[in-house]
C-alpha cells in the first residue's frame, strides 16, 4: 500500500513544477446574514513555483486550483478532521496513486502526498474528499473545490480571457435557522440522496454578479450531492455550449445551443455568453426548471406527472387522501424542494458602458477516434434501499474479470439502467478517464429533460434514466485500479460503486 513516505521515496529524484498544500479541517463562515456556520474547508499553500496556481476561497469552498497543461504537480494534502479523509481529483487522469481511492484514507493527523503531470485539456474539473461511507457528509459540510486546466492555444482559439470568466459551483444546502448546517434527516436521503432547501453559488446564498456588456465563458458546475438541475436563462435565451466535463467541444461538433442544459451531480458545462446581447443596465437570473422529478421520493409523493403517487394511492380518497396530502407536505418540510421543483441559481447585472463585440471562436480539433475491439456491461440496480453494479457492492480492493479494460484501446462499455423495480437516474462516473456517450436507447429521457442533455465532447460523468440503455467509448491510459460508480453521494456511501482495473492486454489477447 502506498504511504507518504513511500510517495516521497519514489519521487525524491524530481522536482515538479509546482508544489501545492491543502489541509482539511473544521472552520465557520458567515453563509447568509445571521450566524456563522460550522463547515469543513481546505485551505491551500503554494510551497514552490507559481503564485497564481491558488485562488483562495470567499467561502467554505476550497481554493481553486489553476493547473497548466503538462505541468508537474506535487500536492501535499493534510487532514486535519476527525476522520478518515482522501482527495480525489475528478476528471483529471492521474496514476493510480494519485487519483484518491478510498483505500489510501488517510487518518486525523495524517498526511498524502500526490504527484501528477497534468495530461488533461483546458477545461474545468474538481477536486473533493473520497473516503469511503464518509464522502456525502465532507462534501455536504463544505469540502469541495474548483480545479481548472488551462493551455497556451485557449486566446487564440478566440475564448474570453481569465478576466472575462465566471465559475459557478452550484449546491443546494438545507440551512437551519440559526444557519446550521443540516445533513441527514430521515430513511428518504439515503434513497433519494439529500436535497437542500437553499441554492448556494461558490458558497453564498443569493448569488449575485455584476457583468460587462460583453461575451464571457461560464463555467457551471454542480456540486450538489443528489440534485439534478435544469439550467436555463429567466429570460428564455438559448445557452450556447462550448464544453462539457472533460474539455471543449471540437469544432466538428461546434457549439451547441440547447433551451436548457441539465447538469447531474458532479458534471460541469462551459458556455459562451453574450450579455451584451441584452439591454444595458438590465438583470438576467440563471434558474432551474421545474421538470417531473426522476427519483423514487418523486414517484410516492406523486410528483412528475403521476396521479397522486404511492402515497396517495395508499391514502385513497376523502379523509385518507387528505391524511396523503398532509404526509406529502411534511415529507416535503423535512426533506426541501423536491428533486425537478423549480429554483433561482443565481442573478447577473448587466452594465451599462458600451458593449464591446467577442472574437469569432474556434474550437480545437477533434482528436482521432479509436479502434474498439473490447466490450463490457454493466446493469444498475436499486433495491431494498440499496444500489448494486452487477448486482456486485463496494468491496475495497476487488475487481472482477468483466470489471477489466484494455490499456490504451478502445472498450465499448455499456450501462444498462433496468435492474429492479426501484427505477432511479443515476449520475455514473468513470475514474482515470475521459470518455464519449455513443449512443443512448431503450427507455427514454424525460419529455421535459430531453433537449438539454448534451452529450457531445468528452466526459467522465453522465446521466442514465430508468429503462435506458448507454454506450460509451472508453480508452484507459494510466495502468491500475480505479473506480466507478454512481455519484449520487448517498447512493455511492451506500456501497453503489466497484473497482475497475485498466491493464496491458496478456499475449493471448486477455487482460
């Protein structure tokens, strides 16, 4: 097993580019007026290289982190909490050492060492705790951060500078009223996954930003542990897509305008926007559309089109279904805005100076596709409140043989969400690699989701509805274990996650 000194052993001969510290450990922050509340953070140092590489926080996030392509990195992380911690860089591939599987966690006290070149295209990524059973409660108290790529090409391929960008890490929190922190309440949020009462952007309720007249890049990212948003302008502008999770669209595929975009947990998109196509001086809100909700608390509470739910089923007519209603409505006290309800994000100022015109944008080219000659399956299931891959749960170090992938060829691996009764979405996420949706079929996307789901570029995180069927193009290049698994936090604590081992294929043909 890899260990702190064992990392600084093997890596004492070289000295990276950048070297980095992030300490875990409690604090207070001032959310929204009233009191402080009780958080986790990380907080940075930069120890050697590039002052610029850390962007602290106004919040409880944790520092974003600015990463150059084919940088070195060495980053020192300590935890200073009362549990087991490990960080996981998602989206970005790393050696297995470095990428935060739960079996490196790291006790109070303790230390982890991380050195990695940084192989990712410029876009936008994220870093968060990913010890096992444990992940849901650090990310909901506030450990979380921003991790962005960038390379020397992005002002010639015409995109807004640094100066002109705004980073949205979206969350729903449920905010007491003496501003405490409320994690778990009751058996729904281990099913369901916990949904908050309270939209936080970069850490702040009722986020506000003033914007030039002028084209800016968005980055929006959901960190929410459970919530799925459907991201759209309050005044029915189209959003126009220029990258999703794993870097910019090629201009094969060109920018892609949707009415909306939905963005599952973890997932991020970048767009292209013109505020100067708006009037001086006027005010524009991101919200998220109300949509009929994809989770099993929707279906008994009777939300997303059906005629009462199970709940009301049960319940009957007259007295019984107002004994319904009134369990509804306290199901709804206790759990917040049901997953699909409608939301204000956050609301932008437009100035009133006068409008300055973008430079024509041209997206990279696309790279080649690879050959594919391995195929692998995967069946989601969700049943007796629990999540199984494979009808298979989270064991620490096992890996089964349709669990293995080819290094450096294309997999077609296809996921299967029809395991059980129990119908769920699920955010899946693939570590240690960057991957593209082929196909999706069987039963379909939500009428009202449909259009903004995008799925063209390179991902790592991807949405699957009940009955469906997705295929993905997978091409590991790192050897080693790495996982994946549904990135619903509460669905992922709960075991709904399984080792995957990438590796040269043996003579005979076989991993």
């Amino acid at each position: 097993m890899w260990t702190r000194r064992n990392m600084l052993q093997a890596l004492a001969a070289t000295a990276p580019d950048l070297v980095l510290r992030l300490t875990a450990a409690p604090d207070t922050v001032r959310i929204r007026p009233g009191g402080e509340t009780a958080v986790l953070r990380y907080t940075g140092q930069v120890l050697r290289g590039r002052a610029d590489a850390l962007r602290p926080s106004a919040s409880y996030l944790g520092p974003t982190l600015e990463l150059r392509r084919g940088e070195r990195v060495r980053i020192e992380f300590r935890n200073r909490l009362a549990d087991p911690s490990i960080i996981h860089w998602h989206g970005m591939i790393v050696p297995e050492a470095a990428d935060g599987h739960p079996r490196f966690a790291v006790g109070p006290g303790d230390g982890y060492v991380y050195d990695f070149t940084v192989e990712n295209p410029a876009g936008t990524y994220l870093y968060h705790p990913h010890p096992h059973g444990l992940t849901g409660a650090q990310v909901y108290r506030g450990l979380a951060g921003l991790l962005i790529v960038r390379e020397a090409q992005e002002r010639a391929w015409g995109l807004p500078g640094p100066e002109h960008e705004l980073s949205l890490v979206i969350q729903d929190r449920r905010l007491a009223g003496d501003n405490r922190l409320e994690f778990k309440r009751m058996m729904m949020d281990d099913m369901n996954g916990v949904l908050g009462d309270t939209v936080l952007v970069n850490g702040v309720a009722a986020a506000a930003f003033r914007v030039s007249p002028r084209p800016w890049r968005l980055r929006l990212v959901n960190a929410s542990n459970a919530r799925i948003y459907k991201l759209a302008w309050s005044d029915d502008r189209p959003m126009r897509v220029i990258g999703t999770g794993n870097g910019l669209l090629s201009a094969a595929e060109g920018i892609q305008t949707r009415p909306y975009v939905v963005l599952a947990p973890f997932e991020r998109i970048e767009l292209l926007e013109d505020f100067g196509a708006r009037r001086p001086g006027s005010e524009v809100a991101l919200v998220s559309r109300e949509f009929a909700g994809p989770g099993m608390m929707d279906g008994m509470m009777g939300r997303g089109g059906s005629s009462g739910g199970m709940m009301g089923g049960m319940m009957g007519g007259g007295m019984g279904g107002m004994m319904g209603r009134g369990m509804e409505g306290m199901m709804r006290g206790m759990m917040g805005p049901g997953q699909g309800e409608a939301l204000t994000v956050a609301r932008f100022d437009v100035g009133t100076q006068a409008r300055t015109a973008g430079e024509e944008l041209r997206l990279p080219p696309a790279p080649r596709s690879p050959r594919e000659g391995h195929e692998l399956h995967t069946r989601l299931a969700f049943r007796h409140m629990r999540g199984f891959l494979d009808g298979r749960r989270f064991e620490m170090e096992a890996v089964a043989d349709d669990e293995r992938l080819p290094l450096d060829e294309g997999t077609v691996w296809t996921f299967a969400n029809d395991g059980g009764p129990m119908s769920m979405a699920h955010p899946m996420h693939i570590h240690g690699v960057r991957f593209r949706v082929l196909e999706r079929s069987g039963g379909d996307a939500p009428a009202d989701l449909r259009e903004g789901l995008v799925d063209a570029g390179f991902k790592d995180t991807f949405l699957i509805f009940p009955g469906e069927r997705v295929r993905l193009s997978v091409v590991p290049t790192e050897p080693g274990l790495f996982m994946y698994h549904c990135h619903n936090l509460e669905h992922e604590d709960g075991g709904m996650m399984r080792n995957c081992r990438f590796e040269a294929r043996s003579p005979a043909g076989r991993t």
